[in-house]
C-alpha cells in the first residue's frame, strides 16, 4: 500500500474511500502522529471529513489504539470469535436455503462444520510427513567385485 492514498469523490460529492484507505485513516487516527488536516490531504478529503469519519469509527479506531503495535489490530477477520460467528451465519444460510437438500448444499454445510471443528481445536492438526533421502555407505566391500 503506497503512503500517499487518495479518494475519489462520488456522484454525491462526499469521498469515496476505499476500504483499504478507511483502514489506513483509522490506523492514522488510533497513532495520533498526524494532525487531522494533515490526514486530510493525505487522503483528499476535508478536515470536516475527517472529523465525521473519527465519530462514525470511534469504537474501531479504540481497538486499534488499544493494541497499535498489533498490525491486524481492528481486523474482525483476526478475531477467533468473529470468524466462528462468521462460519455459524454461513451455516444458517446455508441451512435455511430451499436448495439445502441438495449434495452440494449438504457438502457445503459439512465443510463449513469441519472448518469450525478446526478453529476450535477440535480437530487434530493436519500430519505433515517429510521424506528424506536414505543415503547407505558400504564399509569393507569392494563395490568393483559386486559387478
């Protein structure tokens, strides 16, 4: 991500940031190093903007703040919590469907309840195995005579 991000102004006239710029502006607001206009002509929008964003984002950007040196700090999807409400909404969904009988539906259901099963730690982890190269070495034989 490039330090200078800008907005574009939407048909409405107010900005339009992108959800990585709105992340980088609460990130700017929870360090407190830039003065609120310096943060808006980094982002190109007012000072009043800016000021209205801080409102609207006051709980998001305290999160931050609380865990700064935290880089995902603020990010719901880094929040064990947050991703099994998100997986047991998608099961909901997935359930309440008109379709759910269908294999697909039930596949999806299934897998979406293993992956729940693994955030929990229910499940054990994945076993990696590693293969390494036998290397064998003939003492006292005379590998010319096997010839």
């Amino acid at each position: 991500m490039p330090d200078e991000v800008h907005s574009s102004a939407s048909q409405t006239g107010k900005p339009k940031l992108t959800p990585f710029d709105r992340r980088a502006m609460q990130r700017d607001l929870a360090a407190k190093e830039l003065t609120r206009a310096k943060i808006a002509r980094k982002y190109g929008v007012s000072t009043s903007y800016v000021s209205q964003f801080a409102k609207q984002y006051a709980k998001e950007i305290d999160v931050i703040r609380a865990d700064l040196d935290n880089a995902f700090a603020g990010f719901w999807i880094a929040s064990k919590e947050f991703r099994i409400q998100a997986l047991e909404a998608e099961y909901a969904r997935a359930l309440g469907s008109d379709k759910r009988d269908h294999h697909e539906w039930i596949k999806a259901r299934l897998q979406i309840l293993h992956q729940a099963s693994e955030e929990l730690g229910q499940l054990p982890p994945r076993a990696t195995v590693a293969v390494t190269p036998v290397v064998h070495i003939l003492e006292g034989v005379d590998v010319s005579l096997l010839e």
